[in-house]
C-alpha cells in the first residue's frame, strides 16, 4: 500500500486526496485537477480498502478523470492513498452483526464527508447513502450511485428451506427497487443483473473486465503443469473438487493457491489434502497485492475458476480472477453453468468449459491442456481478448460519462 507524500486533507473528519485526482500510476507531470473538483465518496459496509473493483477500478477511473476520491470502508490500516484514492478506513465488529450495528456510524461517515456523490457498494451502503443524502443536515443533496455486484435475491437461498425462497427474493427484490427509485443511478457489474431494479433509464452497465497491467505473460513449456486459482477460496468455489481433480491428474502436477479462505473451510481443505497425500503438492501464497499476484500467475500454466453450481450468484459471476489469468496468458477451466464467465472463454477462445461439480471432468480438461503448444495458443488468445473486447478501458470510459452527468468538474481556467 503507497502512502501520500502528505497528510491528506480532512473534509469533516474524512481524509480527502492532497493531490486530487492524480491517479498513483499517473504519467510524470499529469496535472492535477481544480481543488474544487467534487468529491466521490465510495462507500463500503464490507469491501477493504485496496478493493480491485471499488478502488483500483472504479475509483482509480475517477480519480484519473479529475474528481477526487474517497474510500469510506472498513479496516484496520491507517489513513492512506491507493490509486489516486484516499483510504478512510473505520473499524466495526465483525461479522452481520457488525455491519448491522455499524449502520447508523456509516451513514454519519457519509454525511460528513461532503461528497457530491455518495457511491454505495452494498445493500447495507446503499441504505447509508440514501439516508445520508436524503435526511436533513449534512450531505443532503448529495447524488447517490447504487452499485450492484451480486445477485441479491438469491443470496438467502442456501440458509432457506426451498418453499421460503420465493418469498425472500420477492422481498429482496421489493427492497431493491424501492432503492434504486431513491437513487440517481444504478451501476451493475455484469449483465443479468438490472432486472432486479427496474430502473433502465438510470441504470449502467459497467462490467467487471479486465485492468491492463505491466506484466510479461506466461511463455509456455513441456513438463508438469502448475494449477492457480487466484482469489477467495472455499467449498463452493471448488476447493474439495480441485484436490479430487489433483489427485487424478499425472504426477508432478501442482496446485499454486493465491488468496484466502473465505468460509471457514482451511482447516478441512488441509485435512483432504492429507488425506489425499497431496499437501506437498499443494502451494498456499495467501493473499498477494495484485502485481504480485498476477507475477505468481505469470509463472503456471492453467488457471482455474470453479465455481460449483446451485447459487445464482455463480451463474452470473464474472470474476476478476478470469481476467487475471487471461492477462498473464493461462489457458482457462470454467463451469459450463456460468453463463457470463462460459461465454467470454467461448468468445475469446481461451480455455475449456466443463461440469466443474465433476473431479474427472476438471482432470480430464487438465490433461487436454497438456500440450504446451496449445496451452501457449488459448493463453495468447486469452490475454488479446483481455486487453481489448474485454479490457476495462472502456467500463471505466462509461463511468466517467456517468459522472460527468451527476458531478460535472468545474471547466478549465
């Protein structure tokens, strides 16, 4: 994490960027915009603060652009600067207990920090901005931006008996469009996902896809193959699958781990792998800064995302762990039942779509990606794809036309 040269300013006890505007990657001698360019408070009831889609997207888009930018989230660090954003970090209790507790504490952070535009992430975030906004006092008349990740209708299905589920997504769905109605905009981050807000005429797509970055991609050789998976980890997301699909695979074959346990599901994952007489196999790196992430991706050769059916969310996910393992030139394994993720492999021809609920077909895909002709042939399909038809420069493009719409920056001069 960069810290600024100096001590960002403080808008109602908020840190504001020094610099506003001057993205950390900017090119030597960019100007920095008027320091009365409108503020953007992204607001995050659950995202850290060095988010890749909230900061180093969305965030590091604006702030590039000329607006300045802060990120109101949850943390431990200190105040500091990534991308061009400011990092307001605040601690709260763990857990939905925490968030919901927390809630009156956001919204009191949004309401001070004088944005123009409140840039919401979360259901929860989404109620603090309008809230923050729409009250009397402090932030009102701020424009609030609902951004959408998930598919939450369906995010109570696994803890619901299946005769309950309808009903908590027809409520879920009630409350997302009451929202929506009290925004200015909604954002969502892939397709499928606006039909839950019946706002068309406020809503933008801006999608998930890829970040350019410097990295020199994998050159592809003979021998054993090292499996990634980059990213949260846990028993829907494949972990069990990808140790059963190891232990089919030939010999010397590896799996290369870059990310966290997001269920609680380390210790039995390490269990397996015993079990399996794999764990020497195995390579756990924890999380990694993203440069440092994708160097480590750069380095194997096949990259997985296998996500397990049944949840809505994994239908639709359009991960950046796709992406990532497109830019640095891995032939991708993806479920054949995520309908956003099979269709950009198809379209870019860079991997192999399988039943990823089925260890063999996850093997099977591995061993048809033996040759390291071919691997070297999806990966430079993958990382072309990724760098244009699906590259973020022009998301980040329809962010800015958003903005300039809600928050026009002062003219030149």
């Amino acid at each position: 994490m960069k810290r600024p040269a100096s001590v960002p300013a403080m808008a109602g006890g908020l840190p504001v960027p020094a610099a506003p505007g001057v993205a950390a990657n900017a090119a030597p001698g960019a100007a920095a915009p008027p320091a009365a360019a409108p503020l953007v408070a992204m607001l995050s009831a659950a995202h850290p603060p060095e988010d890749v889609r909230v900061v180093g997207k969305e965030g590091a888009a604006l702030a590039a652009a000329g607006w300045r930018v802060v990120h109101i989230c949850p943390g431990e660090a200190a105040e500091a600067q990534a991308w061009g954003v400011s990092l307001a970090p605040y601690r709260r209790r763990r857990g939905w207990r925490g968030r919901v507790l927390g809630l009156p504490a956001l919204v009191r952070r949004a309401r001070r920090s004088g944005a123009a535009v409140i840039h919401a992430s979360e259901p929860d975030s989404w109620l603090a901005a309008i809230l923050a906004a729409r009250l009397p006092g402090g932030g009102r008349g701020a424009r609030v931006v609902l951004d959408v990740h998930e598919h939450y209708p369906s995010r109570l299905d696994e803890r619901l008996p299946p005769a309950l589920r309808p009903v908590a997504r027809a409520a879920i769905r009630l409350c997302c469009r009451r929202m929506a109605a009290a925004a200015d905009a909604v954002v969502v981050a892939k397709d499928g996902l606006d039909a839950d807000f019946r706002a068309p005429a406020r809503t933008v797509a801006v999608r998930n896809y890829a970040e350019a970055a410097a990295l020199e991609p994998r050159r592809h050789g003979p021998g054993p193959v090292t499996l990634l998976h980059l990213g949260a980890l846990g028993r829907s997301r494949g972990s069990h699958e990808m140790l059963d699909a190891l232990a089919l695979c030939p010999a010397g074959t590896r799996l290369r781990l870059v990310g966290r346990f997001t269920d609680g599901g380390e210790d039995a994952f390490l269990d397996r792998a015993r079990l399996l007489e794999l764990s020497d196999q195995v390579e756990r790196h924890g999380w990694r800064p993203r440069a440092e992430a994708l160097a480590l991706a750069a380095s194997a050769d096949i990259g997985l995302v296998l996500f397990q059916p049944g949840v809505e969310n994994h239908r639709l996910a359009l991960p950046h762990k796709l992406f990532d393992c497109m830019l640095a030139g891995l032939p991708v394994i993806v479920p054949d039942f995520a309908t956003e993720v099979a269709a950009v492999v198809r379209d870019a021809g860079c991997g192999l779509a399988v039943n990823t609920a089925d260890p063999g077909a996850i093997a099977a895909a591995v061993a048809e990606l033996s040759d390291p002709g071919r691997r070297e042939a999806l990966g430079r399909a993958g990382r072309d794809a990724a760098l244009g038809r699906f590259g973020w420069a022009a998301e980040a493009a329809r962010l800015v036309g958003l903005y300039r719409r809600l928050a026009p920056l002062p003219r030149a001069g």
